[in-house]
C-alpha cells in the first residue's frame, strides 16, 4: 500500500500583524503640543505688548513734553516755560507742572498766565451722552493784565497787541486732542497792573474758585444759552465776589446774560489806583458794584451801578502832604460826592446805562449824571439786580441792609 508522503502544512505568507495603534490615541499628543505652542504665542505675544505698553508709559512724558513745545512755540508774541509732565493712563489724563505764558516784546515783568498744575482728562460722564470731550481742572491759576502806554508793554489777553494776545487761548485748547466741554479753576487770581509810577499798581481777585460747562452741549440742550459759567472771589483779599453768566458758545455773535455783585470793598485798597488814574485818594470808605449784561446776538443791554459808602476823600492831613493843585482836586471831589451823597444811607451811587454793539457799546452820560441826583434826592440805589438778566439764576440778590457791619469775606 503505497503511503502518501507527508507534507509540512503551509506557512502562511505573511506574519500576523501586531495590533495596529489606536487612531485616536495618537491624535491626543498632536493636539496636547498645538495647544501648547499657541499658549507660548499667546504669550509672547503679551509680554511684547507688555514690553511695549511699558516703553511707551515710560517715554511717554517725553512725547507730550515735546508737543506741549510745539504748541507754545507756534505763537510769536508769547514763550512758555513748563515743569514736570505726569501721565495718568488709568483716567486718560496728564498734567503738566508750573505752566508759565510769557510776552516776548516789551518788558512786561509777570506772565500774562501761571498755574501751578493744568490737568487735561476725558471726561467720562460725557460718555454716557455718546460724546468724547475733555475737561481741564486749573490749580492756582493767575491771569495777568497790564496797562502801559507802550502798545509793547501792555498785556490785555484781547485781540491787540499786534494780534497775538488772543491766540494763548487757543494754545491752551490745543493742548488735549479733543473738545474742551468743562474747565475747573481752583484757588486762582486775576490781576489788573500798571507799573508806570514809583509805586506798582496791583489790583486783583483772589481766592477764585470757577467753573464753566457744558461748552460743547453734551446733552444736546436746545436752550440758546446752554454753557454755564459760576465764579466766587475775594476783591483785595477782603471784598466777596460773585459772578454768573449764561451763554451759547455756538453762536456766531456774542449771546449771553451776565450778573456781577461786589460788597463792601474797603476803598483804601484802591488808592494806588486812584493816585494814578484820578489823582485822588481815599480816606475812608466801602464801595459796593453791581453789574448786569444781556447780549443778543452782538446788541448789548446792561448796566453798572457803583455804590459808595460812608466815603471820605478830603482830610486836614492832605493839606500838610499834598501839593496846592492836588489838594485842591481832591477837597473838589470830596465836596462833590458829599453834595451829592444819600444823607441818611451816607451814600453816593449811580446806575450807568450799557447799550449798543459788542464792538463798540455806549454809555449814557446824561442818564448816568440823572442817576446820581436820583440816588441823593429821590431813592437810594441798592447792591441789588435790576432784572436785566433775568434767567441767570444764583445771584437774585435781595436789597439787603447797608447798615450793617461786613467783615472780611461776608456779604452784607
């Protein structure tokens, strides 16, 4: 029997293979490592931003240094000097330190503008409004004017003075890059001086605190007279001042309504000032003045009433002191203002009417010399508004009472 050959059973053709990996598994450790570099971008990308936020706050001061020159240097009639720049990202603010606005033709010995600090800021209530404007808080602010019979060496923050004095206004505007809508002013002085004779003439408000807003109408206030301006001062360091205004900055003509009240001014702070421009001075005695102004569209229509009290301008004494003509001159004006003086309020006042064009107002002389009889014979003026301005609300004054006693400071 033949016996089949027996043959090894057939490898197989090709080795099992080993367990394949898990798709999914492999894929973890690719996306582990894109997570991690996109972090390490993220990162870098902050630490540069860092770096560079860091860079530009600390050289920062120095850009704003640089344009605050720009800005000073642009005008031709005045120079400026500045202190320390402070920079406050957190409230979109910087400072600048110890401002000076100095004429550079003539002599004139004071800046026409000081402060201590200037504190440009956005003013974040006026987002709310949908509005970016700025606002400017000034401390101890001092303005400047000088009177001198050389055009060089007066200082009048108007438009004279070869047509550079008004542009400081504008040089302070440019300061921040947007809209002024609020300025605040703190513990700041105004200054009238002449330094013509021996002795300087200085005569000022001290102790101003102001405010003027709403310049650039955030509330969208369709009142003509939308912009407030409040202000309280000391007159020589004695007298209270008040004063309060509304106006439309927009308007192309001066519009606004004015109201001004100064109480019991002792008049013997004044005397340089009389000495120089009346060739007269005072004894004893308070002066009291009220102003009120209305202007529509460039017409102007107001008054003046100033007020003198127990007043004395001749005196045995200016006899031994004075020349003959001077002496003279002033027992003319003494008996003049008794002549004419309210006996039982011991008083001599006037009301000078203001009327006309911005540019060019009148006074009424003749009204004005009526007043003054009316004042003496008939009825005696009071530190009081007459109701021209109408809408200025805070300085409604009442007649109060001449008789009473001030002191420094107080109001009547």
């Amino acid at each position: 029997m033949t016996q089949l050959a027996e043959h090894p059973a057939p490898a197989s053709s090709a080795p099992e293979p080993a367990d394949k990996p898990d798709k999914k598994g492999s894929s973890e450790p690719k996306k582990e490592k894109r997570k991690r570099s996109l972090w390490r971008v993220l990162a870098s990308l902050l630490i540069a931003f860092a770096i560079v936020l860091v860079v530009a706050r600390l050289f920062l001061p120095y850009g704003l240094r640089w344009y605050v020159n720009r800005v000073i240097d642009k005008n031709p009639i005045y120079d400026g000097k500045i202190g320390a720049i402070e920079v406050h990202l957190w409230r979109g603010a910087y400072a600048i330190d110890d401002i000076r606005l100095i004429k550079t033709t003539g002599d004139v010995p004071v800046p026409l503008f000081a402060a201590k600090k200037i504190d440009l800021a956005v003013q974040w209530d006026a987002l709310l409004h949908g509005r970016i404007v700025g606002r400017v808080v000034m401390e101890k602010p001092e303005l400047n004017f000088v009177d001198d019979p050389d055009e060089a060496k007066t200082q009048t923050g108007g438009s004279g003075g070869g047509g550079g004095d008004a542009a400081w206004l504008g040089m302070l505007r440019d300061l921040f890059p947007f809209k002024i809508n609020r300025t605040v002013l703190k513990d700041g002085s105004i200054h009238f001086r002449t330094f013509q004779s021996r002795q300087p003439v200085d005569v000022y408000l001290s102790r101003l605190d102001a405010s003027i807003d709403n310049l650039t109408n955030i509330r969208g206030e369709t009142t003509p007279l939308m912009a407030t301006v409040k202000a309280t001062a000391l007159a020589m360091d004695q007298a209270k001042f008040q004063f309060e205004m509304k106006l439309d900055p927009f308007s192309y003509y001066p519009t606004f309504q004015m109201a001004v009240r100064l109480l019991g001014l002792d008049v013997t702070k004044l005397n340089l000032l009389t000495r120089q421009y009346g060739k007269f001075d005072f004894e004893r005695g308070l002066f009291d003045l009220v102003v009120e102004m209305n202007a529509r569209e460039g017409r102007l229509e107001g008054y003046v009433k100033p007020i003198f009290r127990n007043l004395v301008i001749f005196s045995g004494q200016d006899l031994k002191e004075d020349n003959v003509l001077e002496a003279f001159w002033e027992a003319l004006v003494g008996v003049t203002t008794k002549i004419l003086s309210n006996p039982p309020r011991d008083q001599f006042a006037t009301m000078i009417p203001v009327t006309g064009d911005m540019t060019a107002p009148r006074t009424g002389v003749l009204t004005a010399v009526g007043n003054i009889l009316r004042n003496a014979f008939i009825r005696a003026y009071l530190p009081r508004l007459q109701g021209v301005a109408g809408d200025v609300d805070g300085l409604q004054f009442g007649p109060g009472s001449l008789s009473d006693s001030i002191s420094v400071g107080d109001v009547p």
